[in-house]
C-alpha cells in the first residue's frame, strides 16, 4: 500500500468528517424550538426582550450562524462536545459511559452472529439449488425480514412470561462491576441483534464461498486429490474470505448506530439511547455529539476495513509498489 | 471518491437491453419462481390497505368498551387491542400508512438520486466532484441515525418521515444510478450517437437511461423493502406515526404488555411487516433474474 495512497484516504476521510460536521450543525440548527425554551420550558414566553437577549448572548445563540459554527468545530476539535442542557454534565462523560456499552453489545452480536453465518453459509453453498440451500436461505430471508424490534419485544415479554426475568427492570450492571451480571445482562439483546446480522453474513458467505468454488484453483485443487475438508476450508473459504471480513466490518460500522431500538427495548444506557433521550429532550448538545461521534466511528471503521480488505489480497496491494 | 462501495451496491446488475422477441418485463418477473411468489405476497397487502382506505371493514379508531383485548372471534377477525378497538382494521390502516411512506420516500430518492447519479455520471467534472462528496457526507451516516435526526429537526407526520427516508436513501440511488453511466457513456452506440450530433438531453433520455435502468429498478425493490423497516422502526420508538393514528410499528410497541397472553395483539402486525419485507425482497431477486440475461440459478 503506497504512502501516497493512504495520505490521499487520510484526506479523502478528513474532508468527509468535516461534512459530516457541517451536515450534522445544519440539521439540528433545524430542531424545533432553541436551547432558551429547552431549557426553560413554559418559563421561556415569560423572559422580558432583555433577558432574552442576556441568554441569547450566554448561549452564542446571537451570533451568526457561520461564527456558531465555527466556534463549535473549535470546541470539537479540542475534544469539548458541550454540556448537557438538561443535567448540566458534559456530553463527553456521557458519552463515555455510553460508548462501551454500545461497543460491548456489538462485539458481542459478532462473536454470536459472525460463526452462525459463515457455518450456515458454507452448509447452503456446499450444495446450491438442494433442499439444505432453500431452507437456509429460507431461514435467512425470515432473519432479515423480521424487524429488530418485533425480535427484541417478544424477547422481552417471553423471558418475563417463562422465567419471570425482565431484563429492563433494575439497573445497568457494567462489566467492572460484575463479570457474570453484565453477560447476562448483555447476552439477550446481542442474541436480538445477532439475529438479522447472522442472516446477512450468511448470505455473503454463500455467495462469496460459491463464487470461490466456482475457480480454476478448486478444481486444481481437488484434482490434486486433496481431501474435501482441506479443498474447502483452505482454498475455498480462505479466498472466500475477504468479502466476508468486508462485510463484517461495514456491519460492526453499521451496529455502532443501530443498537438504537434494542438499548430501548431492553433499558440499556448505551449511545442510542443517550441520542433518543437527547431527541425527546431537546437537547442538542448530546444529539450533537452522539451523531458526530457515530459517524465519525463509521467512517473510520470504513476506512480500515478498507485497509484490511487490500493487506488480505495482494491483487489489490501493489500498485508497481511495496507496502 | 471512497473506494468502497455500500452494501447496497451488491444489488448492481449489468445494464441489461431487451431484445426483440424477448417477453415483457412483468411477465419475466412472473415467470421466477420468486418473482412471482413475491409480487401475490405485495399485492394482497396493497388490496388489505386500499380495502381500509375506502373504509370496508371497521372503524380503526373506533374503541369497543365491551371488548377490550378479546381474541379473534367472527366479530373482530383479528382481536382486539387493549382500548377494544378492532385490529384487523388497524392493521390494515397501518399497511396503508407504511405503504404510502415507503412509495413517497423511494419515488423522491429515486427520482432524485437517479437523476443526480445519471447526470453526474454523464456529465463528470465539477457537477461528479460536487455530488460524489455529498453521497460521501451522506453515506457516512448510519441509515438509522441518519433517519431518526432528520426526522426529530423536521417533526412528526407522514411525509416529513417520507422526507427524512427520502433522503437516507437518496445517496444509494445516485452511485447505483453512476456506476452504469460510467460505462454505458462509453458505449459505441453513445459514441455513435455523439458523432451523429444528438443532442445531450437526446443522449441522455433516449440512450443512457434506458440502459441503467435495471438495477435501478432492483434497487427501487429493496429500497422499499428497507423504508417498510424503517418506518415501522420510527413508529416504535415514538417518532413516526403518533396515536391514536394506526401504524404497524407503534402496535408492536403497544402489545409489549400484553404479550404473550394477547398474542395476537402483537402477531398481526408484525407479520404485516414481514410480508411486506419479504414480498418486497422476492420482487428484488425476480427482477434481478428478469434484467439479466446471465444469471445463473444459483
């Protein structure tokens, strides 16, 4: 991978943020009502003009929308997200406690989802247009159709009914706080999420596993005489592979904001629901931030998906270069 | 330009011209197994939601204090919620609500997206600079986030969620619609074209567009298929349709109390939103198949 190449991602990706920065002000510049009568409700139509004004000029709400902007990009870049209208708290702690639970839940639903869907992806391919091919691509169309929340609720109300166990009552256990009450808090919702992720990750894998056996190599390979396990599992998954990784990684990006109905079912303090409380709220400070800080994450986890997707094949590594 | 293409990309198909003698495209669709089985699926929830839309059946709105949560009886076909009121009437209102959200909200980010995409295709220089970064700001946001925020600055209704899919769902179509035009600008009958002096828009219309079609059309299926889930997503959360308006999602999020006991308070309609996902799926593979001539059963 050239130098150059990378320097030109690096930049490609700044100036992406940088929209993405700008996008997000513009939108929520957009929100209903402003920080005064968030922050003060009904009390706001009772400020005389003065007051009014004083707040105005408090919040920066006085000056133009472009010194607005930038005076945020500063804060932003300084790592200062701003404080929460509602509890006074900066967003930055918030997100901080939120952050690693919305992490955990999503690594959690790949370590659940990402074997199912390689196994049961391999298992469909091995004999495509067979009755084992139709039924688990049959499973995997019903995986992705059913709805994220319709999974969770009936998670919820079966745990309650069948175990009297419900897991949005009481309160967040963290993983320093207890190992085991946190996995247990946590495994309910990776299993809804790991659902739909599953399926996808099944249909790339039969596709790219088809793809890869339909090459020249396999059939060297199996004209070799090597063994069946060894054609399938180091020539044709291995080359398989890098679709697959691909697509795990866009998916991880996409889990990082898509933990949002799950969190809320199952009462979890994550970045979704710190954004959905934000949004109800009026507070635009943390829906500032969570949205910001989501993107940016896509885009990074993009970016080295990217990378990994060229150091994985060399076809797409040289360039007349070295890495 | 990101070199990456999204996800959805995988649904391009190569442009795929008719040739004379082939059948139409409805009826290549009919003829794919899953083509078929995909648009019954969709045209029996488009006959459920236009049968609510001329009021045949109940009243959704109507509550019946006598029974509340009642199960399916001759009555009320579907149950009953917790206010009485009449679910199989709900559940069809509620067909009709996603259904008319999902239309609005492809049709803008097809046409517009399409547009944008053909047209900076086409064009290239500044107009494929400008539009290429903007699919690049948009595409850095997660669908779901992207969707909810707009749909907090704009405010509740049905065509303001119509608007904020529109526009998740807008950058999609412009690299689905550019990827093609790449190619199909370079073609010898564009070039002919060219020679013979046609005029851009002629180019254009006449040549270009006919030819990217196809997986514009594939991805138009999908696109639907994801607004459905999407719209239902909002509504659950309680930033879509609002009460006491039916809407599929936001009667999922109401039987969470009453479930398992009032199972079919939740059953119903989430299975409408299944169907409709599914259908709508099956209708992206028959077309897939229908528009390219070398798809291979797989």
């Amino acid at each position: 991978m050239s130098l150059r190449y990378l320097a030109g991602r690096v930049a490609g990706m700044a100036g992406t943020l940088l929209g993405v920065a700008v996008v997000v002000f513009v939108v929520l510049r957009a929100l209903p009502g402003d920080t005064i009568t968030a922050k003060l409700g009904t009390q706001a139509a009772t400020l005389t003009a003065e007051q009014r004004a004083a707040l105005r000029h408090f919040y920066g709400l006085d000056a133009s929308p472009v010194t607005q902007f930038f005076r945020w990009f500063g804060g932003l870049l300084r790592g200062d997200l701003g404080v929460s209208i509602d509890t006074g708290v900066p967003v930055t702690h918030l997100i901080g406690d939120a952050l690693p639970v919305t992490v955990e839940l999503a690594v959690l639903a790949m370590v659940i989802a990402v074997p199912i869907g390689v196994l049961f992806g391999m298992l469909a391919a091995s004999r495509p247009g067979g009755a084992r091919d139709f039924s688990v691509q049959g499973v995997g169309l019903l995986g992705l159709a059913l709805p994220e929340f319709v999974v969770a609720t009936v998670t919820v109300a079966w745990l309650a009914s069948a175990f009297a166990y419900s897991p949005s009552a009481g309160t967040y256990v963290s993983l320093g706080d207890s190992f085991s009450g946190n996995l247990r808090q946590m495994l309910y919702p990776a299993l809804v999420l790991a659902v739909g992720l599953a399926a996808t990750v099944m249909r790339t894998t039969r596709s790219a596993y088809l793809e890869a056996a339909g090459s020249d190599f396999v059939r060297t390979a199996r004209g070799k005489g090597l063994t069946e396990a060894r054609v399938r599992f180091r020539h044709i998954l291995h080359n398989a592979g890098i679709p697959i990784v691909t697509m795990v990684g866009i998916q991880f990006g996409y889990l990082l904001g898509g933990t949002l109905i799950v969190e809320q079912v199952f009462a979890l303090p994550g970045l979704g629901r710190l954004l959905l409380d934000g949004i109800l709220h009026q507070d635009y400070a943390i829906v500032q931030g969570v949205t910001l800080l989501v993107a940016a994450a896509f885009v990074v986890v993009n970016f080295a998906v990217d990378l990994v997707y060229r150091l994985l094949d060399p076809r797409t590594r040289s360039e007349g270069r070295r890495a | 330009m990101t070199q990456e293409m999204p996800p959805a990309a995988a649904a391009v198909v190569p442009a795929a011209p008719r040739t004379a003698g082939q059948p139409s495209l409805p009826r290549r669709i009919l003829a794919d197994r899953n083509g078929l089985i995909g648009v019954v699926l969709i045209g029996a929830l488009a006959l459920i939601a236009l049968a609510s839309l001329v009021h045949l059946g109940q009243d959704p709105l109507a509550q019946h204090q006598s029974g509340q949560l009642a199960g399916p009886s001759g009555a009320h076909w579907l149950g009953t919620d917790q206010f009485g009121r009449d679910i199989a009437a709900r559940v069809a209102a509620g067909i009709f609500a996603s259904l008319r959200v999902a239309l609005v909200s492809v049709a803008l980010a097809t046409v517009i997206g399409g547009l944008l995409g053909v047209l900076s295709g086409f064009a290239g220089g500044i107009l494929d600079a400008v539009v290429g970064r903007l699919t690049d700001v948009l595409f850095a946001f997660p669908a779901t986030l992207l969707a909810l925020a707009l749909v907090a600055a704009l405010g509740h209704g049905w065509f303001n969620t119509a608007v904020a899919i529109a526009v998740v769902y807008t950058p999609i179509f412009v690299r689905v619609a550019r990827g093609p035009v790449l190619t199909v600008r370079e073609s010898e009958y564009v070039r002919a074209g060219r020679v013979l002096g046609f005029s851009r828009s002629r180019l254009l219309f006449r040549h270009v567009l006919p030819n990217v079609s196809a997986p514009i059309a594939v991805q138009v299926a999908l696109a639907l298929s994801w607004a459905i889930l999407t719209e239902a997503g909002l509504s659950f959360l309680g930033l879509g349709t609002q009460p006491p308006n039916p809407s599929l999602g936001l009667m999922v999020a109401d039987s969470r109390n009453f479930f398992p006991d009032a199972w079919w308070t939740l059953l119903f309609p989430a299975l409408a939103v299944v169907v409709a996902v599914v259908g709508l799926n099956l209708i992206g593979d028959g077309l897939r198949n229908a528009l390219d001539p070398r798809t291979v059963r797989r």
